[in-house]
C-alpha cells in the first residue's frame, strides 16, 4: 500500500517450513525497493513484540517510533 509518499507493510508471514530459509528477507527486500522505486520517502509497518520480530525488522533498517499498549478483556 501507498499514499502520498508513504508506504505501508502489512501481513508478512511464511509458512513455518520456509522459516529460517530467507523468504520473509527477500520479501522484504522486494517490497522496500518496490517501495523506493514508486518514490515513496516512509515505509511503515506494525508488528507485535510477542511475535519477536522487532530485531528481524531493525536489521532491515526499521526503527521504533513508538511503542503502544492494547488491552482486552475477555
């Protein structure tokens, strides 16, 4: 998804057996440099801090701009 010069990534998931394998990177990539082409200047995406993934998408260049708590009740 874009709008107005920002990108936004959702829903990046691989099948348990190709965990490990590169996929999700190279999806990544992909969708960064798609991104860059279309002359998008922000890409943002979610993720949620039980997944662990935070460290995978720092070290594709993402940095945390804040951080927020959801609450349910059940």
């Amino acid at each position: 998804y874009s709008h107005k010069d920002i990108a936004g990534i959702y829903n990046v998931a691989t099948l348990q057996r190709y965990r490990r394998h590169g996929v999700a990177t190279s999806l990544m990539h992909r969708a960064i440099s798609e991104s860059r082409r279309m002359g998008d200047e922000l890409i943002s995406l979610q993720t949620l801090r039980k997944d662990g993934l935070v460290s995978f998408y720092r070290r594709l260049g993402f940095t945390g701009i804040y951080s927020k708590e959801i609450l349910i009740r059940r």
